[in-house]
C-alpha cells in the first residue's frame, strides 16, 4: 500500500504532533500488519466507527490514529484514491 504524494492538501494535514494524515496512515498499517491483522479491514472498522479499539496499542498505532480527526483521515484516503482514478477518469488507461 503506497500512501506517497499526492500533492493534496488534506494529505498534508498536521496534527499536534507535526504528523501528516499519510504519515499516522503509515505507521498504523505497518503496526496492524506486523500483529496479523487485516489494516484496511481494521482501519475502515475504526473509520466508520469511531471505536478506537479496532486499531492495536502496539507501537501505539492506537493512540496515533485518534491524534487525526476521523474525517480527516477519509479526506486524505478517498483524495488520494480518486488523485490515483485519474488517468482512468479522463480515459488515459
């Protein structure tokens, strides 16, 4: 999973800490994927939900991803997929 430039702003979004809504998304998938889980499965849990607890405390991807507002978060991710849909939108394959 790349989450690099996309060259949107939501991307680039800070937090308190300094850290990019790319950046926590990084780090979390990583955390998830080293303890077995399903990150995109895990991540959209915690996206739609709201519940914290569908992200591990390990390498406190917990707690990083709750320095980012929620919305923030989808912003950055449907941007980023929609930014990589654009050749297909305007018919470049």
């Amino acid at each position: 999973m790349d989450l690099g430039n996309t060259g949107l702003t939501t991307t680039y979004k800070k937090n308190a800490r300094g850290e990019t809504c790319r950046d926590i998304l990084k780090k979390v998938y990583a955390a998830l994927k080293e303890k077995g889980y399903d990150p995109v499965n895990q991540i959209v849990g915690y996206l739609i939900s709201g519940d914290p607890t569908y992200v591990t405390g390990y390498k406190n991807a917990r707690f990083l991803i709750t320095t980012m507002e929620r919305d923030e978060l989808m912003e950055a991710l449907v941007s980023h997929y929609l930014e990589s849909l654009n050749g297909e939108i305007e018919g470049k394959q």
